[in-house]
C-alpha cells in the first residue's frame, strides 16, 4: 500500500500486551458499573432483567467483544497516531470518543429509540460504554504501539 509516496504496511501494529490488559479493563469497568451499589439495579429494573438470568453466556461474550473492543481500538489507535503524529496515547484517547460516538452512542440510541426503551436506561448503557472505550484508550495509549512506549 502507498501512502503520501511511502510503501506502508496494510496491517496497523498492535500491541498485543495492552489488548489483552484492556480486555481485561473492560471486565473490570462492567463489573464495577453494573454492581447493584453502583448503577445494576437501576440496569436491572430499566432493562426487566433478573440477576443471573442467563448464566455465564453474557460473561464470555463480554469478554470475546471486549477483546474485539479492544483490538478495533488499538488498530484504530496506530491508524490515527501514523496518521496524525503528536502523541499516542492523546490519539487513542481522541479516537476512542469518536469511535464510541459515531459507533457505539449513535447505534445504541437509535436501537433504544426504536424499542422504547427508557431513557435512562439508554443513558446508562452508552455512559458505560464511554467509560469503557476511555479505558481501554487509556490502556492502549499508555502501552504504545508494539511494546515500544507511548509515543
């Protein structure tokens, strides 16, 4: 692939390490967020769910799409910061809001919208996601790209 005159390679470089470490963020905000002290029984109420309806399920696919999450990010990350220039971690922070904004808020409202479902509780599942996406951005920004420190 060229690029401004330059042969580049087609595959953004990741940092394996802050995948996983963000993966592992993203498991620890959703535990945090979703704990009936913080935010969980309002979830639970606004969303008509009982505590341990679905077992383990919503577990793994958690983690299967926070290491999705976080993987789309960091690639995202790299892009922005070859892109760019400046520094790392404000590039994976600055790309991780417009990601969750034009991806993630703008999909939930209007699927939300669309079954009625209550305001706060659309409030509470993109505020989470935000956390979230700032968490991993944070991870991965601080991390660098391919173990090589924050640029």
């Amino acid at each position: 692939m060229q690029l401004n005159g330059e042969a580049s390679a087609m595959v953004p470089e990741i940092n394996w390490l802050a995948v996983i470490v963000a993966t592992v963020a993203t498991i620890a905000v959703g535990s945090t967020w979703y704990t009936p002290k913080v935010f969980g029984t309002i979830w639970a109420k606004d969303a008509r769910v009982r505590p341990h309806d679905n077992g383990w399920v919503p577990i793994i696919v958690g983690v299967v799409t926070g290491f999705v999450t976080s993987w789309v990010l960091a690639g995202s990350a790299a892009i922005a910061h070859h892109f760019y220039g400046g520094s790392f971690l404000g590039n994976s922070l600055v790309t991780s809001i417009i990601l969750w904004a034009g991806l993630t808020a703008a999909r939930v409202v209007t699927h939300d919208s669309f079954e009625n479902r209550p305001r706060r509780l659309t409030l509470l599942t993109i505020g989470h996601e935000l956390v979230t996406f700032l968490a991993i951005a944070l991870i991965i920004g601080l991390f660098g790209i391919s173990g090589d420190g924050a640029a």
